[in-house]
C-alpha cells in the first residue's frame, strides 16, 4: 500500500535515468516497488555507455547525444513526466529537460545538477586549462565506492554489468539547464562514497527542495522501498508547491 500521504497526489510517469557506467538495469529492484505504489516508470538507454566487448564507435558520442535519447524519450511518453536522474544522468538530464514541455518536475538522485557552462569534469574540480577529451572511453570507477553499502550479492551482481563510460559525456559542457525553468528537488545521499555529499549539497543548493537518504551511492540496490517511499513524498510535496 502507497504511504497515506501520497494517496490523493497526482501520478505523473515517471523516466528513471541512469549514470555513469550503468544502463537502465541498475533500476530493475525499484522498479517493481514504484509499481505497487501505484507509479508507471520508464528508463532510457544513454548511449554514452559501451560494452566492454564491443568495438568502439568512430565518434564517440557525449553528453549532448545522451541528452537527445533523453528528450527522444520524453517526447516518446507525451504525458506529464517527472524525470529522475542519478549520478552523471543528472548532466544530460538538465540539457534535455530545457527543450521539452511535458517535465513537471526533475529530482536529482546524488546527481550532477550542473548550470550552463559546467561539466562533470569542471564540477568535480577539473581546470579550464586541462585538456578536454574529445575521444575515448573510461572503465567504471571502484564497486565499494559505487555500491558501499549494496547487499554483497546483489554488488556482485551489478558490477558484472557495468560497462565503460565516453570521455566527452563528462567533458562537454551543459548549454541549457532545465531547472531553471522546472522545478526541482535533490535528494543527498548521506553516505555516498562516490560523489562526497559536501559537492552533493552544493549542487543541492540550486534545488527547490532538499531531501536526505541515510545511504550510499546507489539506494535504488540498498533502500529500493526507503527510495520509492521519498520519491512519492517529493512529487507530493512539489505538486502542492505548484498549486500554490
């Protein structure tokens, strides 16, 4: 049964958006709980991600290309949306939510909410003078950081799927931020080993609401009902901040 709070808020789609060196997997323990509370959930495939078996394509594609696949995907749906994006997808997540009409709310998950003229690299404390790939890809970074508090099983069995991640989706630089002009909340992950909740906060900031989940980078594994739990009490809330 959906927590009573939420029983009388209004049940847009939701669009799950994956990070870095994942792929719409990483979403497969939330998604059936979000179902029995009553939320219809879709995910989308960035192509920033590669196989590690796979050849790597001539151009290597970025930020912008997941962005597309991102609005592709929105204009796919048509109906209210709220977006969720974890991680790096909060980058092409605030790209894409600046060119479509159907986002009514976006929630940052231990995200990258970037403004115009920031990338992944820039945010994490990269210079301008550093060089910027153009080409290229980068293996996952360490599971314990990933998956710090994750069931060992279930660890195991995310990491055996991670995939590369392009260079560019990291380096190139948000042109547009969509919340600016959506509404938007950040959920910090308390215990995030992979993005330190101090940035977590600052990117926060920017955020219309700020939640907390006692967990670490990826509760969707650790705290799936915790998760869909905060999820609907965000949407709630952010709907009456709307009517308001």
């Amino acid at each position: 049964m959906p927590p009573p709070e939420t029983v009388a808020c209004p049940r847009p789609a939701l669009l799950l958006i994956h990070g870095a060196w994942h792929g719409p997997w990483c979403w497969e323990d939330l998604i059936p709980v979000l179902s029995t509370r009553g939320w219809r959930a879709q995910t989308v495939d960035l192509p920033s991600g590669l196989e590690f078996d796979s050849p790597a394509p001539l151009l290597v594609p970025g930020l912008y290309d997941d962005a597309a696949a991102i609005t592709a995907k929105l204009v796919e749906i048509g109906e209210p949306t709220v977006v969720v994006a974890h991680s790096y997808g909060g980058a092409p997540a605030t790209e894409a939510c600046a060119h479509v009409d159907n986002v009514v709310h976006m929630i940052y998950l231990a995200a990258f909410q970037l403004d115009v003229g920031e990338s992944v690299r820039t945010s994490m404390g990269a210079g301008p003078d550093q060089p910027i790939p153009d080409a290229g890809y980068s293996p996952p970074m360490h599971d314990a950081d990933l998956y710090s508090d994750v069931d060992p099983e279930v660890a195991t069995r995310a990491t055996r799927r991670l995939r590369l991640q392009s260079d560019p989706s990291r380096a190139q630089t948000v042109r547009q931020a969509g919340w600016r002009t959506v509404g938007s909340s950040y959920v910090v992950c308390d215990l995030d080993a992979a993005v330190p909740p101090e940035r977590q906060q600052r990117f926060a900031a920017r955020a219309d609401a700020i939640y907390h989940l006692p967990t670490g980078h990826s509760p969707f594994y650790s705290a799936p009902a915790e998760l869909a739990d905060l999820l609907g009490e965000i949407i709630c809330k952010a709907a009456k901040r709307a009517e308001k």
